[in-house]
C-alpha cells in the first residue's frame, strides 16, 4: 500500500530528525537521532540488511541481546539495530521496545517472503485484474448516470437557467469521483506486491520532494510547486464560484427587479468584479503572501501594460466606460461596420453581439468607442424604413400612393402612429421613383419587414395594372462607321431587328 501522501514541508522537517524502518514499502517503526548519528544514518544499514535478508531463503532467527546497557536487534548474528531512550515512549523501557520491534520485524520478514511464492503471484495478478475490470465498469456506470441526470435536468425547464453551473458541477463532480475510483484502484493493485510497493513510494516520495522545495522566492519567503498548484486551483475554484454566483444573480434575482437587460448586466459585473477583488485578496492571505512583497510585481505589470499589453488595456478601459455610461446595452440592435446583430453580454474585455444569422460575433470594446456606431434601440426602439418604389411613366401617380397606402393596411410589423406616408422622389430615366416610409419598433426585424412590403406591394401593383418598368437604352447605329468594324451578315441582321423594333407597337411589361 502507498504509505502516506505527498510530504508537507513540516513532514520534511520532522523526517529530518527521525526516519523509518522499512521493508518491501512498508513503513515498520520509525527511530530518531542519537547522539553520534542521524536518524538517516540509522535507518540505512537496517532497511539494506532487512531487504537481503527477504530475499534469501535461509532460516532467519532475531533476538535482542545487550551491548553498553542498550538493547540490540540482532538478526542471524548480525546487529540490526540498536534501542535508544529516544525510541522508547513512555510507559515503556528500552528492553520492552526493543522486543516489541522484534516481533514487528519478525511478521514483516514472514510476509515479504510469502509475497514471493508463485502461488500469491498469480493470485494477486487475478485480482488485479479484476480491479481493474470493476474500475472500468463502475467508470462507465457513474458516466451513463452523470449524463441521464444532466439530460433529465435540461429537460426541466425550470431548471433551465441553472443549466450551466448545475453542469459545471456535474462534469467537476464526475472527474473527481473517477479520478478517485482509478487512484484507489492504483493503490490496491500496487499494494498487493513488493516491487511495485517499493516503486509507488519511491515515486511519491520523489515528487513530494520536488513539489514541496522552495523554488519561488517572493518577499521573505519562498514557495514551492506545490503551493503555486494549490494557489492556481483556488484561484480556478474561486473564478468558477463566482460565475455561478452571477449567474444565479442574472436568473434567480436580478430578473424579478424590475431592471431592464442593460441594468441587470451591469450589477451582475459589479458583483462579479467586488466578489473576484476580495476573493483574490482573501486567497492570497490565505496562501501566507505578503501584499507588501507584490509592490515590484505591480512595477512590472505596470510597464507591461504601458508596453505589451496596451491593446488589452484599451478595450479593458473600453468596457468599463461602455458598462457605466451605457451607449450600447444587452438587448440592443446595433450596426458596427458591416456587422449588424443583438447584444447578448457586455465583458471587460469584449462583447458578444449575435447576428441575424444566429452567428455569436466576439467583438472587442474598442470598437463602440472609436468607430461609428448605429444603436437602433438607443433612447427609443422606434426607427423609420425607407422603401423606393419605381412604376412606368404612364401610371397615375395618385393610383400608386394609394396602392402604396393600402399595402401596408392590416401588416403587424408596422406601426400605425406614426403613419406610413408615401414621397414622390424623382423622375428616373425609365420609372417614376417613389419612396414608402414606415415606422417600426423592432430594428431586429427590419430585412423582414421590408420583404414582406415588397411581396405587398408587387401583388398590389399587378392587380391594379400598374406597370413596374424596367431600365430600357435605344442604340442608334450609323452604317459609315459600323461598315468600318463590323462584317456585312452581322450588319444585315442587326438593321432588319432595328426595323422590326420601330414597327412593332409598344409592350405593356408587369414583371
């Protein structure tokens, strides 16, 4: 069996003055220093004697004998190890403890010789293997029951908003359990032989070592590995703490307090922002760090700000003055360039704009404040939809307004106050140009709307006759000059379609 975790750097000092006695990976006793040598000292020619001594299948006979007034554990005729009063609790005299070893070595040499015979091999290995099958198969049982319980979850759709952490907990929770199932599964099946006992704490103990030396120093003091690993997963588990806190804020209270979309994603930031400073702060003091000692960390932060991180900087900046002063919100319609979409969250860093494709578009929040921005909800939803219509020259033009009018009778997308209204523009080359304008007060559904009218006012304007022309050119050719370039045949052909063009009459065109 593995014999303790990874060592603390208070374990590390206490081993410095005692140390144990083992055989096969299997921590017996532990003795302490004398006078004349340290407790690593002491240990070494024992655990080396009891080690050969396993492994030979001559008869082993221990005894203790006395040498100057101390008890001595002697195995084959061979000192073993000497009994100080340092080793003795209280209670207990050298001669008892002495004996009591004895007798613990004596079952330790028995067992690592029967670990040895072929028939504990094989039986061993049978097991082990069966270990292994159960792990895998108790894996797969949490997996499927992970997942049924996650899916009967989602489906409750009053549990919907909760989706997201109550997922996070599940997956964190589901590793967590495996990863225990296969450690503990590592620790029997190398428990059940020698060699791999020996290994299991030879590496344990290898990577306590390392983790726990002293690597970073930082003010008075310096930390190891591992308190730079305990201090990155708090730091994860604070961050993920305070997103489900956030979002238990946005859908659980924020929602029932009469705020708009906006509001509330402003609050949820300012949580999450005080909840991440102090938590920090509370962690860091925690870990045992000096605030004092990071004054030269934040010199150096500082100039990289100033030098390689300015554009991070900036849109930082950006969405503090965007979440504060507001020109944009969640649940705006805005028009950045040649992207047009619904704000769906506003971070520090960037925003989330989704397009009327449903594509989520990671804008950064420098944008909204150097470049031209189109906020149709801004102040007010309401927002006018410029339609130009063209119809023949012969139409009459009274005739089309009021097709125009009536087109927009009895559609829901447009408002009815203020009223559509239609403009006579201009006098095209081939139409007479006309201009429908509505108000709406959903600029999300503006390309809908207009190709609704559209389809509107083509049906109108065909059940009233009225044409919609489309862009006609006479070509006048002079035979001198077309002589000079064109082959006769081509020539022929396209004088005899001239005549034919003037004869026939005009075409009434409603398509």
């Amino acid at each position: 069996m593995l014999c303790g975790l990874l060592p603390t750097p208070a374990g590390i000092a206490q081993e410095l003055t005692s140390a144990s006695i083992q055989l096969d990976g299997n921590n017996l006793f532990r003795v302490w220093s004398s006078n004349e040598y340290s407790a690593a000292q002491r240990v070494d020619r024992p655990n080396r004697l009891l080690s050969q001594v396993v492994e030979a299948r001559y008869p082993v006979k221990i005894s203790v004998q006395e040498d100057n007034n101390l008890p001595v554990i002697v195995i084959n005729g061979n000192p073993l190890l000497t009994v100080t009063s340092r080793d003795t609790p209280e209670g207990l005299n050298n001669q008892e403890q002495a004996e009591i070893w004895r007798r613990e070595i004596q079952t330790a040499i028995d067992r690592g010789r029967s670990e040895r015979e072929p028939a504990y091999v094989r039986r061993m290995m049978l097991i082990s293997a069966l270990c292994l099958v159960a792990t895998l198969f108790l894996q797969r049982i949490i997996g499927a029951l992970a997942r049924r319980m996650f899916l009967a979850k989602k489906r409750d759709k009053a549990s919907e908003p909760r989706s997201e952490g109550y997922r996070f907990l599940l997956e964190a929770g589901l590793k967590t359990v495996q990863g225990v199932l296969w450690v503990a599964a590592a620790t029997v099946i190398s428990g059940f032989f020698p060699a791999s006992r020996i290994a299991a704490n030879r590496l344990v103990r290898a990577t306590g070592e390392t983790l726990a030396s002293p690597v970073f120093p930082l003010g008075d003091r310096s930390y190891s590995v591992l308190d730079a690993i305990i201090l990155l997963t708090l730091f994860i588990l604070l961050f993920k703490f305070v997103g489900v806190v956030q979002g238990l804020l946005r859908n659980r209270v924020l929602q029932f307090t009469g705020f708009n979309a906006g509001g509330q994603e402003a609050i949820a930031f300012i949580v999450q922002f005080v909840l991440l400073f102090f938590g920090s702060l509370v962690l860091l003091q925690l870990w045992g760090l000096d605030l004092s000692s990071l004054t030269l960390f934040a010199s150096v932060l500082g100039v990289g700000v100033g030098l390689g991180l300015q554009g991070i900087t900036k849109n930082f900046i950006s969405g503090m003055i965007i979440i504060f002063e507001r020109p944009i919100q969640v649940g705006d319609f805005v028009e950045v360039g040649d992207l047009q979409g619904t704000v769906r969250r506003v971070n520090l860093r960037s925003t989330e704009v989704m397009t009327l494709d449903r594509v989520s578009i990671i804008v950064p929040n420098s944008e909204f404040l150097e470049s031209r921005v189109i906020n149709w909800s801004h102040g007010s939803p309401l927002s006018r939809l410029q339609i130009p219509v063209g119809v023949a020259y012969e139409s009459d033009c009274k005739a089309v307004r009021s097709a125009l009018i009536d087109a927009c009778k009895d559609y829901s997308g447009i408002l009815t106050d203020p009223a559509p209204r239609v403009y006579f523009t201009d006098f095209g080359d081939s139409s007479l140009c006309f201009s429908l304008l509505v108000w709406i007060d959903q600029p999300m559904r503006q390309y809908e709307i207009v190709s609704d009218l559209n389809f509107r006012i083509e049906t109108i304007l065909r059940n009233r006759n009225i044409t919609i022309p489309f862009p006609q050119r006479d070509l006048h050719f002079k035979n001198d000059a077309l002589q000079l370039v064109l082959p006769p045949e081509l020539l022929s052909t396209l004088e005899r379609l001239a005549a034919q063009r003037r004869d026939s009459p005009p075409e009434r065109h409603t398509d």
